[in-house]
C-alpha cells in the first residue's frame, strides 16, 4: 500500500519556491554574536539567498511539493 510523505513544517516555515522553480530562503548567521562583523558583513546578511541544484528535489520533497 502507498504511502504519502509527511511535509516536514520547519522546512515549508524556512523555505518558499519562486515561479522559475528555485528556493528562497533567509540568510543564517545574524542572529546574534555579530556585534564585531564589520557593516559590510552585517549588510550582506541582509535580504535573502537562492538555493539552485540537485538538493532542491530534496527540499520540494519535503515541503509536500514533489
């Protein structure tokens, strides 16, 4: 008997997938302890990033989206 996968909540919270297929997520490490990041760090922290490759089936998997 078939089974669906269970979508995986913290990834579908983390993660939205754009019109052209690819992942958008934030960027890590601005939580906290980056009071000595120069601004040129902290700036390039700001906004999002893309995730492109083969791990995207993985994650669309786990979003229930596959």
């Amino acid at each position: 008997m078939a089974k669906k996968n269970k979508t995986n909540k913290s990834v579908l919270k983390r993660i939205k997938r754009t019109a052209t297929g690819k992942l958008k997520h934030g960027i890590c490490g601005k939580r906290h302890l980056n009071a000595h990041f120069n601004a040129k760090q902290r700036r390039q922290l700001r906004g999002t990033a893309t995730t492109t490759g083969a791990i995207v089936k993985k994650y669309l998997i786990a979003m229930g989206e596959y």
